[in-house]
C-alpha cells in the first residue's frame, strides 16, 4: 500500500487571511477513505500551522511519501499550490496530485503552469477519484483517464468520518460538519457547484449527531457550523437534523447557512429547540437588475419575511450582499440600502464580487474583454484582513464591469455596513 501526505497549503501573503476556523473537510475525508482502503495516510495544514513552503518539505522529506496531494479549493490557493508542487517534484520526488473546487476549475490551467510538477488534478469530488489514482501507482500500472472523470459520491452515510485525528485540532475555534451536498441554486458567481453539483444528497440525521458526539469527546466543546451550501434546502431533512442534534445528551450550540426559501415558522422553531443560535441567508441583491445572475429565488419581500420568521423562532438572522455586478450602478446600491436599512439585520457581510473560475459570470466577463485572467493578483482574493490599498485593488478589477469608480464601489460597500448599524 502507498505512503500517501495530504497537504492544505498556506497562503503567499499569510498575514492578509489569518487562522483557519474550521478543519478542513474534504480534505480530511479524502485522507480518510485513502486510509480506508489502507494507504499510510499523514497530513499537513500549513494553513492552520502557519508553515512556510521549506517547513512543508522538511516534514514530507521526513515522512518519504510515495504520493502528495495538494488541497486547493481557493482562487488564493493557486500560486501556493503551483509552488509546494514544484518543490515537491524536486525534493521528493513523488506523484503529486491536486484536487479542490479550483482546481476542478482552473485543472488545465494548473497542469500546464506546473511545468510537469502536478502529475494529476482530481476533478469533482475526490473520495471516489483518489483511492483509483493509489490503487494504480500500488500496481505500477497506468490508470484510465476515464477512470479520474468527475463523480460525486451517492451514499453520503457510506463515507468515513473525516480524518480528524491527522489534524492539529487545537488550532480551530469551531467544528465544521455537512449534512448534505449539492445546492439546488445556481448563481452565476458561485463555484461551490462546481464540485458537488446541483443535485443534493443528504446525510442520515443518526450519522450527523454521531459525529458531531465524537468531535465533542475527542475535542471538548466548540461551537458548530453546518457547512451545507443551502442547508434548508430539503425541509424535512433539516428538522430532522435539529432534532438529532437536540436529543444529544449535552445541549450544542450551532448555526447555518441558507437562502430566504424554504423557510417555516414550524421549521425554524424545530432548529431554534435543537440549538441553532443564528441563521445567515445569501441575499447579494434583489434590485430587479441582478436577478439575471441570480439563480435563486430572491425579493424584498421575501428577506422581509425570512427575518421575521427567523426573529419569531427566538434566532439571530445575519445576512450576506454583493457589490459590484455586472452594469452595478447607485440605483442599485441605494436599493440595497433601504433594503438593509428596514429588514434590520443583526449583522451584515457587505464585499465586492470576485469573480471565480469555472463559474458563469467569470467567463461573461472573459468574454466581454471586462476581466483578463492573466493580470489578476490571486494571492490578494478574498483577504480577511484586507488593507487600503488591497481594498482600492479589487475596487479599480471591479469597476472594469461596472458603472462605479473604484471610490465609488468602496462608498457603496460603507454605505451598506452604515445602514445595519444605523437605529
């Protein structure tokens, strides 16, 4: 069987995203099944561990790996990845393989840019890919390309629990755990489809409670995400998920993310009795402009009933918008503005639109000559911790496909947070 290192890459400019909060699933369920099928399986989060790329080699060259596989699931991961697969090619002389939602999306354009050094990029989702790719070196043999085509996985409940005790656990301030994959929307400017698909597979409740029982004995006690893209995306699954949670015997505390359907005062209520504190709902923009993008259900009306069905059920409602779509202009903006201003939020999350690859709207403004994926400075996408003058970069790339100024777009972004804090 085959030695095989999962590495999570940290970033080039490290001190603009800081600490992980969570561990990282998929790349911990894929550790997972590999040792399933009895691989030796060790990983690295040089994210979580701060690691500088020389860091990484020591410990790889230490462990003599015959296989390395790269987690790169961000747009700001790219360049670390290209880096660390080079480095590996060279030191220790192994089969590198990547995998992750942008590396489904930029797979040609990371074999190619590697000069040589990424050997394979599993696309879709991995646990079923990677064991074939291990299973093939074992036996020296070479591996249909059909063989490494996307798949996803149907039977959630038949996947390992995500390999945790590989990762350094202290280091993250919440848990994070799927209930289900695949989102039923599909927005132009979203790659989380990319992978997982439009179709959505569920979870048992009765696996969900267990694993979520084990973080806690293993772990101690931490605030939970549900990681799901919509997670009330199929009603009776999420009820039946908070009931789970509720029955266990110490009382957790959790939250989720989800749109403005499928909400119900009777929904609602079972998560806020299983312990859900706080709903987060996806609205970006309900100005009649944008609805083209937006592949999802979404009005004014419909976030002025969702928040107060969320405060009924005794929760907190945070929300998410976008700045910066195509044609973006202070209509718009304002529109945002009133909306925000009477749904009275208990928090919002206000950023300009990156474009991601693979997704829609990054190949409309390819296309339309408005974004040039050469120029673009992927290490600076989507900082936490964001500067003035990484803030007035990604305004002047937006305001190539909007009808705002750089200054104008970042007004427009204060504008909005000004308007949840306003009484």
């Amino acid at each position: 069987m085959a030695r095989v290192a999962i590495v999570i890459p940290n970033y080039v400019l490290r001190g603009l995203f800081g600490d992980p909060t969570a561990p990282p699933l998929g790349a911990a369920l894929v550790a997972a099944v590999l040792r399933e099928a009895g691989h030796e399986v060790s990983m690295i989060d040089a994210d979580a561990e701060d690691l500088a790329p020389g860091q990484v080699l020591e410990r790889l060259e230490s462990r003599a790996p015959d296989a390395v596989g790269i987690s790169c699931n961000y747009i700001s991961k790219h360049n670390p990845t290209l880096l660390l697969a080079r480095e590996i090619k060279q030191r220790v002389k192994c089969l590198v393989f990547v995998g992750g939602n942008h590396a489904s999306a930029e797979a040609e354009n990371l074999l190619a840019s590697s000069g040589g050094a990424i050997d394979v990029v599993l696309r879709g989702e991995g646990e079923p890919t990677a064991p074939l790719l291990m299973g093939s070196l074992d036996r020296k043999a070479p591996l249909d390309s059909r063989s490494l085509e996307p798949r996803h996985v149907e039977a959630l409940d038949r996947l390992p629990l995500p390999a945790y005790d590989l990762l350094p656990m202290a280091r993250y301030t919440r848990f994070a755990v799927l209930t289900s994959r695949g989102c039923p929307y599909g927005c132009s400017f979203c790659a989380s489809n990319l992978v997982a698909g439009p179709r959505v597979r569920l979870r048992s409740p009765e696996s969900v409670a267990e694993e979520v029982r084990l973080l806690r004995a293993c772990y101690g006690e931490r605030f939970l995400w549900l990681a799901d893209d919509t997670f009330t995306a199929v009603p009776r699954h999420a009820r039946a998920i908070a009931a789970a949670l509720g029955g266990l015997s110490q009382p957790v505390k959790w939250s989720c993310m989800t749109s403005t359907t499928a909400l119900s005062q009777a929904l609602l209520g079972a998560m806020q009795k299983g312990g859900c504190e706080y709903v987060s709902i996806g609205v970006e923009s309900t100005h009649p402009d944008h609805k083209r993008f937006m592949g999802k259900p979404v009005s004014d009306e419909g976030v002025f009933e969702a928040v107060r069905l969320i405060r009924d059920a005794g929760m907190r409602v945070y929300a998410f918008f976008i700045i910066g779509f195509p044609g973006e202009t202070w209509d718009a903006v304002h529109h945002r503005v009133r909306l925000i201003e009477r749904a009275r939020f208990d928090g919002v999350a206000v950023n300009l639109l990156i474009p991601l690859p693979g997704t829609e709207l990054w190949d409309m403004l390819v296309r339309s000559g408005a974004l040039d994926p050469a120029a673009l400075d992927r290490d600076r996408l989507f900082a936490r911790f964001p500067s003035e003058e990484l803030l007035a970069n990604t305004a002047r790339l937006v305001s190539n496909w909007t009808q705002l100024s750089a200054q104008e777009l970042l007004d427009a972004c204060a504008q909005c947070r000004a308007a949840a804090q306003s009484e």
